[in-house]
C-alpha cells in the first residue's frame, strides 16, 4: 500500500491539497485559488497540484477528492454549488489526464471520515459528523466504514426534515433541518425577532444581521441573541435524535464554523432536545454531541485516508 494518499478539499475560494500518512497526518500542503464556474481551468489546477505533489512524493499516489455537492459513487458531480459545475465526471476525466487512482465524494463524507481516523472520533466505530456552515452538511461512519449510500448522496443531514412545513431550504423543499441551524438560517431567525418593536436586543445595531453578528451578540451576553442560537441547537437536537434512533451511534460531532462559534448555547440546547426524543431514554445512555476537533484540515485529512483505503491496486487489502 502506498504510504501517502493525496487529499484534495475543493472548496469554495481555495484548493487544498496535502500529502496524508495512513495515519492522518499531514506531511506537506498546496494550495492554490478555486476557479469557480470554469470546469476546464478547476481540471487543470488540480492535475497541476496532484502532479506536483506527486513529484515531491516521488510516487504515483493515489488521490481523494472532497467537494461540496451531489457526488455519485463512481465520482461524477451532478451538481457542485460551490464552483458552478453540473454532471462533471470529474473522477474519470482526471484519471484519463493523470492517471493512478482517483476517488471523488462529498466533502463532509470525507470530513466525517477523517474525524473517524485520525480526530474526535479515533477509536470510535460509528459516528455522525454535522457541519454547520452556509449549509448543513452531514457525513455517516458505520462499523469503522464510510457509507456513501447508493447514489453516493448519504449524510445529507442537512435536509432531515425537522418542520413538515415549515420554513423554506435552499434544497427548494421546506422544514429541512439546513433551514434553522445554518449559519445563514440563524440570521433569518434572528430578523424575525426584530419585527416586534418591544423586542430589545444590541442585535439592532447592525445594518445587516446574520449568523456571524447573532455569535458576537450572544457571546457579548445578548440574551435575544442567545434564545436564537438555543432554538437553532433545539431545531439541530431534534434532527439529531432521529439519526439516533436509527443509527444508534457512539458519537455525533459538530463541525463547521458555526458550530464551534455557537457554543455553549447551540450544542447545550441540541444536547437537551435530543435526549428528550430518544427512544427507550431510560435504558440507555445518550451518545455525546461534541465539537469536531479537525477543523478545515478534516476534508484533506478524510479525502487522503479514502484515497489510501479505496486503492485496490495497491497490495493492502481494500476497506
Ligand atoms: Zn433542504
């Protein structure tokens, strides 16, 4: 087995890359800008940062790629809102340029991955990774496997639908949990409470108020701003619960930079609600919700591991 897979985050402004031990270490990183809505010039850059690294490494390594979006199995993007791509096979066209192995899959898939290895969650089998950003995204590990689901669109935790009819999901259907708990949701939910004249908060001040003033405001000891983020983390408690009670897992983590900029308030009030849905609370103990440890090194670090553990042309066995 290789002893390095190249993880690649595509992200919103920038390409990330890195060289990553089995281990989930890091060795070396690139970087470099995400041309956004230009696939020719997006396949360029990343054959140039896999060369590269490839030439550093001296080694045909293999190469996982994370992106936000609707990935399929065999590593096509049917659709990647962050660089404007639709239905790009991107995991075969590069093959055909670079050659090696290529695998391509959700970035919080990857994110989740990497937090099971080498984060969090290490020496944990079975856990949910939520990220909280913009979006809501989600990834799943199962029995120490990532599952991507038929389709490859698994983990989608951010469209569980948490209010039947509630409020509107950039997904276009309504009441998905990515419609309260989003760092874009939590400025939508804060707005609201300003329509009431009486309601008094320093929330008022600011021209514009989004997930990032309802943080600052909560962490200044607004309370407004603080019922805000508990009913964002209630919302969050109550997709949790139903992941839960299905899955059954030893750990939920908390990724994104929302999660960790709501805290204490978001992650108590998620904490208290999903207890409170659990089936069979009496008889068991509730898995932890905590902060996922990794940060924006978790999609390198899992698109690197699912690069090494998915090489089947490499003598270890595949996982
Ligand atoms: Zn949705």
């Amino acid at each position: 087995m290789a002893r390095h897979g190249i993880g690649i985050d595509i992200g919103g402004t920038q390409l990330r890359a890195a060289l990553v031990t089995a281990a989930g270490g890091i060795v070396e990183r690139d970087r470099r800008p995400t041309p956004a809505d230009d696939p020719t010039t997006l396949l360029d850059s990343l054959a140039h940062l896999i060369e590269a690294l490839r030439v550093q490494a001296g080694e045909q390594l293999p190469v996982g790629i994370g992106m936000a979006g609707l990935v399929t199995a065999a590593g096509e993007v049917r659709y990647g809102p962050n660089i404007g791509v639709r239905d790009l096979p991107l995991a075969a066209t590069l093959t055909e340029r670079v050659g090696g192995h290529i695998v391509v899959a959700n970035d919080a898939s990857v994110a989740a991955l990497g937090e099971q290895r080498a984060g969090a969650g290490a020496g944990v089998p079975d856990l949910v990774l939520v990220t909280l950003g913009t979006g809501v995204g989600g990834g799943l590990v199962v029995g120490g496997r990532l599952v991507t689901g038929v389709s490859g669109f698994a983990g989608e935790v951010g469209h569980v639908v948490v209010s039947e009819h509630g409020r509107p999901c950039p997904c276009g259907n309504r009441g998905c949990l990515e419609a309260y708990a989003s760092g874009t949701a939590i400025g939508a939910l804060a707005r609201d409470r300003l329509v009431d004249p009486n309601v008094v908060t320093a929330l008022r001040d600011h021209d514009h108020v989004g997930g990032k003033q309802v943080t600052a405001a909560a962490h200044a000891g607004d309370r407004i701003a603080r019922e805000v983020l508990e009913e964002a983390g209630s919302w969050l408690g109550v997709a949790i619960a139903s992941l839960v009670n299905v899955l059954d897992p030893n750990l939920i983590l908390l990724g994104g930079g929302a999660a960790a900029a709501a805290e204490p308030w978001m992650l108590d009030a998620a904490r208290r609600t999903m207890a409170a849905h659990l089936v069979g609370s009496a008889w068991r103990q509730p898995p932890g919700v905590e902060l996922a440890v990794l940060g924006d090194d978790a999609g390198v670090v899992g698109a690197g591991l699912l690069a090494l553990e998915r090489d089947h042309t490499a003598s270890g066995a595949p996982r």
